[in-house]
C-alpha cells in the first residue's frame, strides 16, 4: 500500500447540520494521529473541477466550528462530473463527463485518498471515481436518513428536532383556531422525518412515501376526532408522499440546469380536503429550515465519530467503503452496498406498527 501524505475531503449535495463536525474530526484526526496534510475541496465535486477552489486545513481552520450549522466547505448538489451541466453564453445547455479531468486534477493535488461526506447522489458519484481507481472513503450525510447500510445518518436527528418544535407550535394555534394544520416536511422519497417528526409531535395523521394516500380515510379520522370533541387535527406530510393512484407534485422552476424538486404535496391535499370538510386548513412547509441551525449533541457526536473513523479507513487502505454507524457500533460497510438502493420505512417497521397502535391515520 502507497504511504498516505495528504488527503482531499469535500461536502456534496444539500448540506446538513453536523457537517462541520465532521470536517474537524477528519481534519484533527488526520493531523494529530497520522501527520498527513488535509485539503479542503470546496462546493463540492466542482472544487476539483473549477479552478482555485482548494485549500489547505489546519487545526487552526477547525477550530469552533463544532457547534456551526451548514460547511465551512460549501457545497452544491449540480455539479456532478459525470454529467456537469454549463450554460453557454448563447444560452445552449450543454452536458459533458469531465470525470477524467477530475482524476486528472486530484493527481496535480497530490492526493492520496479523497474523504467524500455526501448523501445519495455524491456517495454515487464517490463511488463512480472509485470504481475509476481513485481511492475514496464515503460518510453518509442527510436529513432525509435515506443511506442504506447505516442506522442512521448524521443531520437527521437535528432535522427531526426542527420538525417536532414546529408541529408543537402548530399543535396550540390549530386548537384554539379548532384548524386542521397540514405540515409539510423534507425527506426525498422516504418518510423517515416524517413519521418520526409525527410521531414525536403527537400528529393525527402521518402520509409518507412508502404509503400512497387516500384521502377520504384522512377525512374520516378528522370526522372521527369531530365527534370526540376535538375540532382540530395536525396532518404531517412528507414532500415525496403521493395519493394512490397519483403522482409526487414537483416544485416548477424556470431554471433548466435546476434538478427536479419535491414540494406542493400539503397545498395539493388542503385544496382536496377542503372539498370534503367544513374546517379551515392550513398549511406550513418547513422547507430549509430543517437543514439548518446547531446539530444537536447526538449529531455532534455521530459526526465526529464517523469522521475520525474514516480517517481511520484511509489508513488502513479501506478504500471503496463507507463508515457507518450499527446500534452503538461504528463500522464500515461497501459503498456499492450502501448506494445500490435507498433505505426507505418497511412497511412492517415497528414505527409504522407504532403509529398505527396509536390510532394515528397514516392514510
Ligand atoms: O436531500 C436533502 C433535501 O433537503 C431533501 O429533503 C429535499 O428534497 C432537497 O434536499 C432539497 O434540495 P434543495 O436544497 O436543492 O432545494
């Protein structure tokens, strides 16, 4: 195995909190137990692929951003070297690979291995250049808890924090007003905040992903809550959620590089419901609120670890892997595992059974 000198760590896609904990733990641990110099790509893959976007991390650079929401490095989740979309200035979209200049310039950097801390779509693109014989060493970041291989991924606790104070605050104003409150929360194509940001609030009604709605039974459980005397219902639903037989709604944009967003699926069920019943319904989208403020202990503490266990990885020449967090274990799984397919909620998890004990309507 070649002797490891220096190595590059980027942050891709949307970012989370707990990101700068990590990026201090690679960068503490990289410095203090192996002597290796650290390079921070910023925004992204597109700091390898545009100019004068490195720089060299110092104990120095890390210091007090534990507690700091967001990346020192920046990020972007458009700039995909296998696919980088540019604008020409006759306004033409072109898409072209400079995967190969990537590689090229991760050589110039000289560096040994390359720490990607991403979700989804940047651990693919991870994995893509590992599989192009670049040594990388994955850890998995979102909000939406949607890697596979790991209980969970670091942002997600602090996210769910954020949804749960907010359906709290929801909960007062929607029983005096006697309103139902449709809350829509982040997540991508699983329900993970969701339901767990449901269950947490003490919600009526949970829609995820992994359950097409029907409407009409939301309706009967508001009617139900009617007869008993409760003349408000909280509705919590995730932005990729779907009526049965329906279709995700899609935010529209005018920007033709934009990647496809989800939102407007608790606009879409107000406007259905309010067809149905006689109660005044609002709606809040929580939006980027979720990704941002101070991670929350737990997200401090996974993020740190799994930063100063991927360090670790590269020393040892675990390349092609992806730190990982087992109950109270940190481990490491293979990257092609962990982007095969997205952790999505089995219908038979014991949350779902939860909820459903409850009496919650998960439509
Ligand atoms: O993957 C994290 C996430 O916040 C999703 O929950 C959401 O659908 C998406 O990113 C929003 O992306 P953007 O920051 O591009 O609006």
């Amino acid at each position: 195995m070649e002797q490891i000198r220096r190595i590059g760590v980027l942050t891709g896609g949307g970012d989370c909190p707990g990101l700068n904990a990590v990026i201090r733990a690679v960068v503490k641990t990289a410095i203090n137990d192996y002597g290796w110099e650290v390079i921070g790509i910023e925004d992204g893959f597109e700091g390898l692929i545009l100019p004068d976007k490195t720089r060299e991390l110092h104990i120095n650079d890390v210091r007090g951003i534990l507690p700091q929401g967001g990346t020192i490095l920046g990020t972007t989740n458009r700039a995909n070297p296998f696919a980088y979309v540019t604008r020409k200035k006759d306004g033409r979209i072109v898409t072209r690979d400079v995967s190969g200049e990537v590689v090229q310039r991760i050589h110039e950097l000289h560096l040994d291995a390359l720490i990607v801390i991403g979700g989804d779509g940047s651990l693919k693109i991870g994995y893509e250049f590992y599989q192009k014989g670049v040594p990388i060493v994955g850890i998995p970041k979102t909000i939406d808890n949607d890697i596979s291989c790991t209980d969970v991924t670091f942002g997600f606790d602090t996210a769910l924090d954020t949804a749960t104070q907010a359906i709290d605050k929801l909960h007062t104003t929607a029983e005096s007003h006697h309103r139902i409150m449709i809350v829509e929360v982040m997540g991508r194509d699983a329900g993970w905040l969701a339901l767990e940001a449901g269950l947490a609030g003490g919600a009526d009604v949970i829609l995820i992903p992994e359950i097409p709605f029907d409407l009409y039974k939301v309706d009967e459980k508001i009617e139900r809550r009617d007869r008993e005397g409760r003349r408000f219902s909280i509705i919590v639903v995730a932005e990729g959620t779907r009526p049965a037989g329906g279709e995700q709604v899609y935010q529209s944009s005018k920007d033709p590089t934009a990647p496809r967003r989800l939102g407007g699926i608790g606009q879409w069920a107000a406007g259905e419901l309010s067809k149905m019943c006689d109660h005044e319904i609002r709606v809040t989208v929580l939006g980027h609120v979720q990704r941002g403020g101070s991670p929350s202990s737990f997200d401090r503490i996974l993020g740190t670890r799994f930063g100063s266990a991927a360090a670790r990885l590269v020393a040892e020449g675990r390349f092609g892997e992806m730190v990982s967090l087992r109950g109270e274990c940190i481990g490491a799984v293979s990257l092609a595992d962990a982007v095969s397919q997205l952790k999505t909620v089995p219908l038979d998890s014991d949350l779902i059974r939860t909820a459903l004990s409850l009496g919650i309507c998960l439509g």
